[in-house]
C-alpha cells in the first residue's frame, strides 16, 4: 500500500516507508539547485508507463507487450545507462546510499544501517509515495471532495500544470513560480527568502490555505454586513483534501 499519513507530508520530515526506504520530500531550494527542468524530468521518468517506455527506447509497444510480467522496472534496469540514470531520479526521492544489486535485481538503499531493496514488486508502491510527496495524484480515478465547484476547478487546473510540467497559457497563474511568489507575498511568515525552505507538499498545502482564507475574509465581510443566514464559522480549520 501507498498510503502516507498527513501528519508525516506536512513535516517535511523523512518518512520511513515499511523498512523498504526513507522517502525524502524534496524542499525547493533542493530543485533550485539542480534545475526546474532537472526535476520535472525526474517526474516525468517516475511517471512513465510501458507505453512512454516503448516510445523512449524505440521499440514497438506490441513487442513490449507481449513479454509475459514485463513491468516499467526491467526496462528501467535493463542496461547500465538507464539504471545509473534512474539511480539517480531514485537518489532524488529517497535518503541514504543507493546502488544496484546484480543478484536481487533491485536497488540497495542503505540509511543509517537500515537495509532495503526497491524491486519489481515495490516499485508502484514507492512510484506512488513519490507522486505524493510532490502533490501529484496520478489515481485513475479522483475521488479529493471538494466544498464548492470553484475549488474543484482550482485543484484540477493546478494538478493538471505539475503533471504535464508544460502549461498552458490559462493555466500559467498555477505554475509552481507564481505559486512560490504568491506563498511569499501572502503567507504569514514566508518571505521570499525562506520560502525555499517548504516542500512541495507544503507549498501546495500552505497556497490552498491562504486560497481558502481569501474566500473566508471575503464572506465573513459580506455576512458582517447583510448576512442573514448561519455563517460557517468552521471553514477556516475545515480539512483540504490535497490527495487523499
């Protein structure tokens, strides 16, 4: 399972995944350093499936298909070139030392002596918690329950930007920039110096709160002063539902 609590992707702290690995949110001053387009590449390679695969390594899907249990792993470990290159998008994501084992035909990750293996088996799992480390939700079906139609179309304009890594022009105000800029100009506390410091998690979690908190100022002024009915007094603490 890829379950992850709330409690731990709010931290930001390393979350130790079932013995298997130590899941790193990745903070935004860690993608500053190696790029913006390092680490929508990074994504982009996480999120690959048979069909991206077979386009990337020239071969035709049919073929690809047709190979009893073949899954996005084996190809991933299949030559030196693309094990050292996922090596690398997997060092991004998961704290300690990690090497390939020839013999278990799985990635060693070694943290603090603890010793784990991502395989074939495991790897949709870790595939999964990554995706939620970033604030991606790649379910085939979303099931988030949003309180109103406008929060709704927020979410899904600002998911749909950080899965292509390509946005559209009506989406550019949900580019994850303009995000930074705007959690530094409005959010208590953030500034931008030490915004860098959130992870994307946090970010996004931090941006739907002061998203939430406009809407709330904006009705408490308006029933202030003709309300009539029962104001929800509740909204500002109600749960935002990111992924799960």
């Amino acid at each position: 399972m890829s379950n992850i609590d709330k409690f731990d992707l709010i931290s930001g702290a390393d979350i130790n995944y079932q013995g298997i690995c130590f899941l790193h949110p990745p903070r935004l001053n860690e993608i500053r350093k190696i790029g913006f387009n390092e680490y929508n590449s990074y994504i982009a390679l996480i999120m690959m499936d048979l069909n991206k695969c077979a386009s990337i390594i020239g071969v035709d899907l049919d073929t690809i298909k047709s190979i009893p249990g073949l899954q996005v792993f084996d190809i991933f470990i299949s030559n030196d070139k693309l094990r050292e290159d996922f090596r690398k998008v997997l060092s991004f994501f998961i704290s300690g030392d990690i090497e390939y084992s020839i013999s278990y035909k799985a990635f060693k990750v070694t943290y603090n002596d603890i010793v784990g293996y991502i395989n074939k088996n495991n790897y949709p799992d870790i595939v999964a918690c990554i995706l939620k480390l970033n604030c991606i939700n790649n379910e085939q079906k979303d099931e988030t329950i949003f309180k109103d139609e406008a929060s709704k179309k927020l979410y899904e304009k600002i998911q749909n930007a950080k899965k292509t890594g390509k946005l559209k022009s009506e989406n550019e105000n949900f580019s994850l920039t303009n995000i930074i800029s705007s959690v530094a100009l409005y959010g208590d506390g953030y500034n931008i110096v030490n915004v860098w410091e959130l992870t994307i998690y946090q970010l996004y979690d931090q941006f739907y709160r002061l998203s939430s908190k406009l809407q709330l100022d904006i009705l408490g002024t308006r029933w202030a002063v003709w309300g009539k009915e029962d104001f929800d007094f509740d909204f500002w603490h109600k749960d935002i539902q990111l992924l799960m």
